[in-house]
C-alpha cells in the first residue's frame, strides 16, 4: 500500500474495531529504511492543514525531495493544495509557489505530491478540503549516504497546541500558521525569543530539555540528530493523554536481520511520575536508562523519563491515578534505520 506514484491512486485503509483502538504504521523496507506513524482516529482529522517536512539530509540522492500525501475517507471530497514551492510536477502539470491544486477523492482515494530535488521544500503548504481528510508528510531520503525516510500523520489546525515539552536531541522545526508568529525557547542554558512565518528550525543540544511557547497555534516537529534519523510530531501540553499506552515497536532491521534499541519517552508533571509505571505486559518495571527535570514556561516542573522496550516486548505506559496526564515518544534506531512517533495524542 506504499504511495510510489505522484497523483491519485487508491492506497487508503479504513480500520475498524468492536473495541477502542490505537494504530501505528511502520514502513521498513530492505532497501535499509526505517520510520512509523500514530494514526489518528477519523473524529480527529479536519478539513484545514499546513504540511510540515523536512528537507533530506543527503548529498548522494539529490533527485529526492520532500513529500506529502492526502487521503479521503468519504466520497466527492474536494481538496485545494496552495504550494509553499516551485517546481512540482503532478501528470500532466507543472506548477510553482503560490499555485492552487484542485483535486476531488472518493472514498479511500489518495493524492500524492513529492518534489524533484532536496532544495524543494514543502512545508508551508496550505491543504483545505470540504470534508475531513488525513494528510501524511515527510519525505525518501535523510541519509548522509544512503536513503533513511521520514513519515509522520499530521493533525488539523484545529488541534495545533502553543506550549510544548520535550527532551531528546535534534532539530526542531516550528511550523507557524501566520505570519510573525512570535514563540519562546527556553533550555538551561539559553532563552530566545523568535518571530518567523512559515517555519523555523532550531538545533538542540543533546541532553537538554527545552520548553516551547507560542503566541499563535504552532505545530512542532522533531528530527532526530543522528547518523540515521526518524521524526516525530511533538504533542503540545494540551493533547497529553491519561489513557493507556501500549508500546509494540518493531524488532528487527530487514536490511541486516539487526534489533532496533528501542526507546520510550514519557514527559510527566513530576509531581506526578511517582505513581508511573512503564512495564512490559509480563513482566518487572523497564530499565530505566535517563530522567531529568525542567520547568515550563509557567514555572511547573516536568520530568522526561526513558526506559527501554526490547526483546520483542510489548510495552505499556499507565499511571496508577487515571486522572494524571502524559505524553509519550517512541524511537529506535540501529546503524542505518531509525524511527520515531508519539505513541499517544489526545486530540
């Protein structure tokens, strides 16, 4: 069901379920390439979007550019896309920055728009549609010598957030919906302040946490900063989830029949984290391998904690109060793949 054609095709999966559900997707191909999504329930998806990806992170593949997928869960949904970049080519068109894309999906229809080169970029596209749609971005290659993919499910406009938390190394790419949007960053050892349109990136510093503020609805992206990379949509404060979290990443590299050391984040009120428990189905309490602490822009304390889920372990993430809320990353990586997601949103 992999979107390899540029226009419209008919790769949409509907899931149902007697029973409440959470979906992941993973794409690991032989080709030694790596990356997942959380699927967002269909009562999630809206009609307003703006797509942020990120540039590829090769010199060896330049014919690959970033990517963006729409897909239709109703009939005669009608779809315009407002490029935010020059040089995209769909059958039988050639369009540029600025330029509307009309296109109408029946249920289960997806349209698919990758550009040509590294240097085409498009986050900041604008996608409106007349009936809910789900868009999903990222792009082939971001591999300093080979092709490591991103992917990641994007939520509406509608659910953007304006303050964030988060923990683990990378460049951050803030996707801003007006112009001059103004937005705080705060770590330990810098406080900046910036106003920006469209989007702006931001290289952490490994080990630090940083806190987020926006004064307009933000959607907030993190790469992971490594020789392979995997990204992953960082949830704002206000879509932390008290649910249930069941963790079941993938296991083995298809490219070298290697394990993944795979990782689970949790970002929590540390008030809070000592009624967490974070513990294989069967099993004793995840080994824990790192835990800071850091305030918010409002002075309330977090804390970001990381345990490890291997060994073909499904893992899970509860809170003994069910009132407490949390937010919750997955990654892992090994030589040449990487993958991350978050694993809970409430949205």
């Amino acid at each position: 069901m992999t979107m390899q054609e540029i226009g419209k095709t008919s790769k949409g999966i509907i899931l149902t379920a007697d029973t409440p559900i959470s979906t992941t997707a993973f794409n690991i191909l032989t080709t030694g390439t790596a990356d997942g999504y959380l699927a967002l329930p269909m009562t999630s998806l809206g009609v307003s979007y703006i797509v942020g990806t990120f540039k590829p992170n090769t010199n060896s593949y330049d014919k690959y550019g970033t990517s963006f997928a729409v897909g239709a869960p109703y009939d005669n949904t009608v779809i315009n896309i407002t490029l935010s970049t020059s040089g995209v080519s769909v059958p039988g068109q050639f369009h540029r920055e600025g330029d509307t894309i009309t296109v109408v999906l029946d249920k289960l229809d997806t349209f698919y728009i990758e550009t040509t080169t590294k240097y085409q970029d498009l986050t900041g596209t604008r996608i409106v549609s007349n009936k809910p749609v789900a868009v999903v971005c990222g792009n082939v290659c971001s591999y300093k010598n080979g092709c490591n993919h991103l992917v990641e499910y994007l939520p509406p406009m509608s659910k953007w957030g304006s303050k964030f938390m988060r923990s683990s190394s990378g460049i951050i790419r803030i996707v801003s919906s007006v112009n001059n949007t103004r937005v705080v960053v705060t770590a330990k050892i810098s406080n900046k302040t910036y106003t920006f349109s469209t989007f702006l990136d931001i290289e952490t510093v490994p080990t630090q946490p940083y806190s987020i503020s926006s004064d307009r609805p933000v959607l907030v992206l993190l790469v992971f900063n490594a020789t392979t990379v995997g990204m992953s949509i960082i949830p704002s404060k206000k879509h932390f989830s008290n649910e249930i979290v069941l963790v079941s990443p993938p296991q083995f590299s298809y490219e070298r029949n290697a394990p993944f050391d795979n990782y689970i984040v949790v970002s929590i009120r540390t008030t809070d984290q000592s009624g967490l428990q974070l513990r294989p189905l069967n099993g004793t309490n995840l080994p824990r391998v790192g835990s800071v602490t850091f305030p918010d822009v409002d002075g309330e304390l977090y804390s970001f904690i990381t345990v490890t889920c291997n060994n073909h372990q499904t893992c899970s993430v509860q809170h003994i109060d069910n009132s407490v809320a949390f937010s919750v990353i997955v990654y892992g990586f090994q030589e040449y793949e990487a993958f991350a997601y978050p694993a809970n949103l409430s949205l």
